[in-house]
C-alpha cells in the first residue's frame, strides 16, 4: 500500500478510471454467471466492437495502462542515499533522510527559528541541502542564517562523514510568537 501513496495525481488518476473499467467488467461477467444478462445480449453487444478503430484504440490504452502498473509493482523503492565511504572492507553509505535529521537536530537548538523544512540533494562529491525557515521578528538574519550554515555544515560533516557542498537558506516567513521550548 505504501507505494500506492507514492504515486504522483496523473498515476492515480489513471489508476481510478482503471479500477472502473474493470469494476464495471466484474459486473458484468457476474450478471452474466447468474443469468441476468443473457448471452445472446452480450455477443449482440460484443458485435458492435468487431471490426471498429475505437475498439482497437481502447484496448491499446488498456494495454499501456496495465504495462505502466505493472512495471510501477516491479519498480523497487529504493530509498535515496549517498556514499560516505567506500573502504576495503565495503561501502558505508547514509540516507537522505537521515541527514534532513541532523539538520533538523542543529535547528531545533535554535530558539530564534520558528519552523523549518529541509530538502537534501546528493552532488557528484557531497550534498546540497536547502532550507526553508520561518523565524522570529526580532533576529537579525544575515547573522543568524551565516552561522547556521556554519553550524550545520560542521555537524553534518563531522557526524556523518560527507561532503557538504552548500546549504542555501530561504526565509519563508516571520513570526511574532516566540517558540516554546519542549522540556526533556
């Protein structure tokens, strides 16, 4: 299920007038099981299809439709990583995910940032990572965003042992509540 909530709205769009087409099939066939259709209705109907380019044109897009699914279910989920280190003894590789957690780490000790999203894109030599931050009213942000860069730069090369290539930092927006402080 959990790829099904992966896929993009042209997917499950697609996915919807599929599951239909099929839906109304399945009735069909069961009305047909239990003689509440007759088979002389069917082939009657069936007839009109023979010989039409719209029929040929449906089952092609049938066609496509079932081969798209069907290499989506094959498709692996591979979960977005990049090497830290490639040793005589193996690879040590870290997930994209994992370093948005570091991040996010440094900018929880941060009082003066009030939310903050992270996106972290694998480089050919390291990361880039891009943070969208909404802050307080009172910081002063092109010091506060210099050293947060510094910092998270330092941490994560220093925890995870990858290049950090740069981190761009967009102010989303400023906020006139103070954060509150989670006790541990």
């Amino acid at each position: 299920m959990k790829g099904v909530l992966n896929m993009n709205l042209f997917d499950r769009i697609i996915l919807a007038v599929y599951a239909l087409f099929f839906s109304l099939l399945a009735i069909v066939l069961i009305l047909f099981s239990v003689k509440i259709v007759s088979f002389q209705y069917v082939i009657t109907s069936l007839s009109i299809l023979y010989g039409r380019w719209e029929t040929g044109v449906i089952g092609i897009v049938l066609l496509l439709i079932s081969l798209r699914f069907l290499f989506y279910g094959l498709k692996s989920e591979s979960v977005p990583e990049t090497t830290v280190k490639d040793g005589e003894l193996g690879r040590v590789c870290i997930t994209l995910a994992a370093i948005e957690n570091l991040a996010l780490k440094v900018i929880r000790d941060i009082e003066n940032i009030k939310d903050s999203k992270i996106k972290v894109k694998k480089q050919e030599n390291g990361i880039s990572i891009l943070l969208k931050l909404t802050v307080n009213y009172d910081v002063i942000i092109p010091e506060m965003t210099s050293e947060l860069q510094k910092t998270i730069k330092d941490y994560i090369e220093t925890t995870a042992g990858i290049s950090v290539n740069d981190i761009q930092i967009s102010i989303d927006n400023v906020s006139n509540q103070l954060k509150q402080k989670v006790a541990k």
